[in-house]
C-alpha cells in the first residue's frame, strides 16, 4: 500500500463575483456612505470582483411582469437585464436599511423580480438603522431569501446609531464592525464555490 | 336619589371614511378581483363612505422624500397629495397580496411614505395567495402596521388558492370569507369612533 504524499499546491481560482447592493434609494439615504466602505473593504480583502448595484440607478419600476418569475418568461427588458446581472453573480451582500421596522421596498421588489437566478447563492447583509442597527428589517427579509433559496451568512454587521458613524459622506466603522464584515466576506468566499455543485438543481422539478 | 331612565335614542352618526387599498400593481393580479368583492360587501353593509385606492393609479415613485415623514415636511406633491388623502380616511382596508413569503413592495411603499396620517386608526386585511392565503405577507406586515400605531382587526379574512375562487375577472367568496369581512366591517365601525381621541397623541412627543 502507497502512502498518499499530499503536497500543498497553490489553486488559483478564479475570482468570486460579488454584487453588492444598496438597498436605499431615498435622496440623503445613509446607506451609499455604508455602502462606500463596504466596496473599499472588499477591495482589500482581495479574491472578488465587484459589481455595485445602486437600486437608484438601476431604477426598476414595482414588478410588473405577468408571469411569475419561476417561469423565467420575462416580457420586459429591465427584467430580462437584471436577470442576466444576477445570473452572473456567484455571491451577493446587501446594505440593507430598515423602514417602520422591516425591510425597504426597493430592495424587496429588486429580489421580487427573479428566481432561479438568486437560488443556492450565499448573501451578507450589513444592516444599519438607529436603536436596533437595521435588525427589524433583516428579521423581516430572512424569510424573503429562505424563500429564493439563498443560503445567509452567519456572520452580519450591524450598525446602530448610523448617523453618528458618518462624516461628510463617510462611514467610520468600529473595529468590530470591520472585524464583523471580514468574517463575512470570509464565509462568502468559502460557501460560494461550495454551493455550486446545489445551483440550478431545483430549476428540475420547478 | 333619583334613578336614571335610559331610553334608546336613535344616534345619526356620519359615515365613517374607510380606504380600501389594493395592495398589488402587477398586470394581472388577482387582487383586483378581490378588491371589487370587498368594494361590493362594504357597499352592501352600509356606514362608510369608501375611498377605492388602486395604488397602480396612484404610482407613488419609491420614497424619495429626503426628510423621514414624523416631520411631515413633505417635498413632493404626490406626497401631499397621499397624505391629505390618508388623512382623510378613518379606516383602512387592506386587500394584501404574499410575493415571496412576504408582503408586497408596493402596499409597504405606500405606508412608508407617510406617518401620522396612520396613527390611531384601525386597520382591517384581506389577504390572498396560494397553499398559505397570504398569511405569511400579514405576518411580515404586523410590525409595520404597529411601527404606524395602527391597529388592526381581531377578524381578517384569509383566501388560500385565490384563483380556484375568480372566474373570468369575478372573485367567488365562500360563506366564511363573506362572513369574515362582515365581521371586520363591524370592527372597523366600532374602533374607528373609539380611537377618534386618541389620535395625534403622540404628535406632542414625536
């Protein structure tokens, strides 16, 4: 019998696209600043390529396709360019504010509009809001991302009190905030190739 | 001592102003059916005036007024207009769909707007959707409605497989749904008189 010799050979693989998400798109919403620091913090940790998607930009009317989108029959041209975006996309982090304790609109009617696309994807989320740092509105989507199959992260940031964090358009993290959001990008690296092999599986008997 | 004599005395109290919503803009959606339902019951039980809003008429863009609505500093002119309207309701009936185990962006949008025009008036839901009748989208709307000091009905009305009941445009009731509006009808006339002075309490501290 041959002992195996394991030898550590360095893999180079390929980036992981990340889309990051600014789920604000209120004038003077806080959480472009939160999403800036967000972009700058992925650069460094190195290993993804970026697409930042600013809701505001991408500017999707409330859903207006007919058809369900588990069908993936898509009539209008913002949908079928969307679904295309986040097909491409192996990882997601969304910055995600809170309204009257739950989530934003603008984020919910992005997620809305696709399905199989955002199936056996990983996602952080970095919430921020005042006294529950965002906490209401992520409670609020959990069951909305179980629903799309997407897998969380276990690590989040949460940033309470945001307003006092941001000066002159930019976010200052904690240390543990910034602590809090390497672990995540951490897990996003590790759990998107893992989750590969699952995609698409579901897309048989749907 | 002398006893009081309590004699019944015919009371002509005004129309309470109930708002019905539909919480749904999609082409195609099912609420439509149901709403025209719930326009012809409150018709049929008498006491309100209703104000129909179809919130794919209303076409509120998503929130951009910069200032958060406890301010009621109100930019936009759709705003204004959405809040003397709100304002003017004394009751509210919400026909809410479930898209993706929760509510709808667009019926959450339309309440993010505003603030104290909600406050202190009770709120009754007409949920649809498949296997779980939109309860999950109720669930998920709770504490936003809370959030908005609103307060909602003891009787709701839950319709699992909406479209095994809607022919041809017409939404078919079963007894129990029918009995269930009644019941939230009747709720609505009692609670909104009821919590007429307790509204614009919380305008002192806000």
């Amino acid at each position: 019998m041959i002992l195996e010799e394991r030898v550590a050979v360095p893999v180079s693989r390929p980036p992981i696209r990340l889309m990051v998400v600014i789920g604000s798109v209120r004038p003077g919403r806080l959480g472009l600043a939160v999403a800036l620091w967000v972009h700058e913090s992925v650069a460094k940790f190195g290993g993804f390529d970026v697409d930042f998607v600013d809701l505001a930009e991408l500017d999707l009317p409330f859903m207006n396709e007919p058809k369900h989108p588990k069908h993936r029959e898509y009539r209008h041209k913002h949908t079928i360019a969307w679904g295309e975006r986040v097909d491409a996309a192996d990882a997601f982090l969304f910055v995600a504010p809170e309204y009257n304790h739950s989530y934003s609109p603008a984020l919910k009617n992005a997620l809305d509009y696709l399905h199989h696309e955002w199936q056996g994807k990983p996602v952080g989320l970095v919430s921020y809001g005042d006294l529950a740092g965002g906490t209401r509105g992520v409670t609020a989507l959990r069951p909305v991302l179980s629903a799309l199959a997407m897998v969380g992260t276990e690590s989040n940031v949460e940033i309470p009190y945001v307003a006092r964090q941001i000066d002159d358009g930019f976010f200052e993290p904690t240390d543990r905030q910034a602590d809090k959001l390497t672990l995540m990008l951490d897990e996003l690296g590790r759990l998107s190739p893992a989750l590969r092999s699952v995609r698409g599986a579901t897309l048989l008997t749907a």
